[in-house]
C-alpha cells in the first residue's frame, strides 16, 4: 500500500509537470506583484543542513537554493519553541503583544486560547493587496476553530492546528485526529510531508496567473520521528510512545529531514515549470533551534526551549533570481523581520495604528545595505536575553552571562565581569523593552 502511494505521488508530480509545461505565461505576468514562498522547518538545527556543514543529512535542493540565494548566518526565530515564533511571524511583533510567550499546548488550560482575531496578519495585509493566500502543515495558533487560519488571511488551509502529529494517522499528542481542509476536519491518507507539499503545489498551480503566498509550516523534523514508511503509532483512545517508535531515531530524524529536502525541490520544480522562478521569492527558515540528542545545533551552545544561541539561532536564506544576487550576509535578522518586508516586496498597506516591532530587510536583500542598529529581545520561561551588534546578555534564571559572539559565537568565555558599563546598557534596555510589552497584556501561554 505504500509503494503504491509513492507511485501515486510521482504520477501526480508528472501530470502536474505536463500541465505546467502546457501554460504560459500570460503578458501581464512580468509586471505584476511578486509570488511568496515562506518554507518554515519545525526544530531544524543550525547545523542539520548541508549548506551550514552537514555532511550526515543530504540536502541538495535547499543547499543550492542557499547557494544561489542570501545565506543569513545570524538569523533567529523569535523564540525558542514553536507557538511564540510562528505569532511573531504572523503579526510582525514581539510575540509577547499577542500574548503567546510559550507553547499552545495539547492539554490544559492553553488548548482553549489561541492568537486573537483581532491581529492583522501578513496573511490579511497581502489579500487585501490582490493576492491568493494559503497555508500547508502545522498552524499551532490555536486549536477552536475560532482560531482557525482562515480567520486570520489565509484563503486555503490544509494541515493540523496542533504542535505535532502522526505523520501517518495524523492523530496529535493528545489522541485527537488533527486534518484539517479550512474549517472542516477531514480524513486523508498520506506521510504528513508528501501530503503538504501536494497541496501547496495544487494551490499554486491553480493560481499561477495572480499573485499568490504560500506559507509552507513543515512538520519535519519535529518528533513523533516516522519515515515515509514506517507504520503509525498514534490511534485515537490508545497508549502510544509520543515520540515514536522508532528505536533509530537519529536514522528517522536524517530520512525526515531528506524528504522535506526532496518536496522543497518538487516545489522548485513546480514553480520553473510554470515559469514563475523570476517572479517568486522563496525563504527559507527553521521555527527555533533542534532538539538534543536526535538534531545538530552545529557549533552553537544548547538547543530548542533555551535562549542560548542553539535555541534560536537557526538556518535561513532568500531566494529570488535576478532579484537576490547570491552571498552570505551576517546581518542579524528575526523571524518579525519577514512581514514587513513583504509589505514593501507587495505594496500592501497596513492601518496607520499598527506599529511593526521587525524591520524591512528589502535594502538588505537587494542592496545589500546594512541593517539599522537595533536591540533585539528574547524572553521564555525564566530566561531572558538582549543582543546589539556583537554583544549578548543573556539571564538564564539566576544566572548572568555577557557573551561578544563575533569573538564566541559557542558562548564558552562569560565576560561580565569585564565590561560592567555595557551589562549596564543591555540590563536598561530590557527593562524598558519589558515595561512595553508587558502592557496591558495579559499572557496566555509561558
């Protein structure tokens, strides 16, 4: 049955491939609003990928989009587990303003709440500016239908709304079947990364003659670690190992990471065979560091749910022929920087009281120009962290550490001790980054 769905999945990219080739581009295509292609891997490691010095996973396709696009090798996510990152995303702000500093979790009092209607999403901004919007894969903003994304922009959903399933039952952690068309669960057979991809490549096809966004939120390589044919292990009202099966999960995590790669080039593909490489930006970027003993970090310190740099410091880079001259660039960049940089690529408009916490990296991604100096904040569950230029303070509990990463990038050599005044400046600008966005907000998650 298996094989015979991989056959099924090679046949369908080929007719889609002979549909491809029979369309041409219409003559207003050149001018029109640029595609979007955001691709965001859930708990990829820094060093999991070829282009940042894996030689264990093999990832052809992204590391010769990096190649040929802006390498970024100081970008993070705004936090250091999943929920927070993807708000920061969505809203272009601090994720603490929407109230969603941890993890919306499958159990307990979080399972109710969710990010709020009343946020104004890049899905929101982009089809108010003529484009088709569709997300693919893990939502993880909330699980009532209230919260649905197709309330907050987003014209098409086909994935989960939890923080991880059975990549082949697609039960989540709690036991509860989590597949989603819209509003509407639905049953549909297929490995969770093959599935998503199918549909973004439906959806694109489908509207090759607009302007369209496709949010592609992975679920690789985050646990249960399944192969594309490994059995299931989650079934509604039965006890199941939470992370799998698997007794080689270094070997899961390595097949997961290699299939995302394959469906990342079917997207490629996709995209030349409809003749839109030229008029598509695609990036790239992991939602926070990996996780131990299964994922690669690389050099940096710790791993996912820390404010050391494993936690957040993570692959990313932009893609766009003739648009994104290729290079490597060490500009630090945050997952709120994406939404008003598609504003500027898109000619959206927001409304005048909307104030983004990210910058737009346009002059940085067709320039070159480098970014404004700017504080950047991090804040999860007792840890807390500042960064300007090189310098890092990082308060892991009752701990201080002062860190210049040019010089330890590994975070090894506490200087704290050797530079008070500048301890001072980043103590001061946290408490004044606090005081704003703590107010008036009541948190939802920590």
């Amino acid at each position: 049955m298996r094989m015979n769905r991989r056959i099924f999945l090679k046949r369908l990219c080929a007719s889609t491939t002979a549909l491809a080739f029979s369309c041409r581009p219409s003559p207003e295509r050149a001018s029109r609003k640029p595609n979007i292609i955001l691709i965001m891997a859930d708990d990829l490691g820094y060093g999991d990928v070829g282009f940042n010095g894996s030689t264990k996973i093999k990832t052809p396709h992204l590391d010769a989009l990096a190649k040929n696009g802006l390498l970024f090798t100081d970008y993070h996510s705004n936090g250091a587990v999943c929920s927070p990152t993807r708000a920061a995303l969505l809203t272009g702000r601090y994720q603490q303003r929407s109230g969603l500093e941890g993890v919306i979790y499958v159990r307990g009092e979080t399972r109710q709440t969710g990010m709020e209607q009343t946020e104004f999403t890049f899905a929101e901004a982009l089809k108010n500016a003529g484009y088709k919007t569709g997300i693919f894969g893990k939502w993880h903003l909330g699980y009532k239908k209230e919260y649905n994304p197709i309330y907050q922009g987003f014209d098409v959903f086909h994935g989960y709304v939890s923080g991880n399933i059975d990549y082949i039952s697609h039960v989540d952690n709690a036991g509860i079947p989590d597949w989603w068309h819209n509003e509407e669960q639905v049953t549909e057979q297929g490995y969770v990364t093959d599935l998503i991809t199918d549909h973004a490549i439906e959806f694109i096809t489908q509207n090759s003659e607009k302007p369209f966004c496709v949010y592609l939120a992975h679920e690789t390589p985050h646990w249960p670690y399944q192969g594309r044919f490994d059995k299931a292990d989650r079934f509604p009202d039965t006890e199941f190992p939470s992370q799998g099966s698997r007794k080689d999960r270094k070997n899961a995590y390595k097949e997961m990471i290699e299939a995302m790669d394959e469906n990342v080039g079917r997207i490629l593909a996709t995209i030349k065979e409809l003749e839109l490489e030229e008029h598509t930006l695609i990036f790239f970027c992991s939602d926070n560091g990996a996780v131990p003993d299964v994922g690669d970090n690389g050099i940096l310190n710790s791993f996912k749910g820390t404010l050391w740099e494993g936690g957040h410091r993570v692959p990313a880079f932009a893609y766009w022929p003739g648009r994104i001259k290729p290079g490597i660039t060490g500009e630090t960049v945050m997952s709120m920087d994406l939404y008003p940089t598609m504003l500027t690529l898109s000619g959206a408009s927001k409304p005048d009281n909307l104030l983004f916490d990210g910058l737009d990296l346009s002059p940085l991604l067709f320039k070159k120009e480098s970014l404004p100096g700017r504080f950047l904040f991090w804040a999860y569950r007792g840890q807390k962290a500042v960064r300007k230029g090189n310098w890092k303070l990082l308060i892991d509990r009752d701990e201080k550490y002062l860190f210049n990463l040019q010089d330890d990038i590994s975070e090894t050599k506490n200087v704290l001790t050797d530079f008070p005044d500048k301890v001072k400046e980043m103590e001061t600008a946290l408490e004044n980054w606090e005081t704003d966005v703590y107010d008036n907000v009541i948190l939802k998650t920590r």
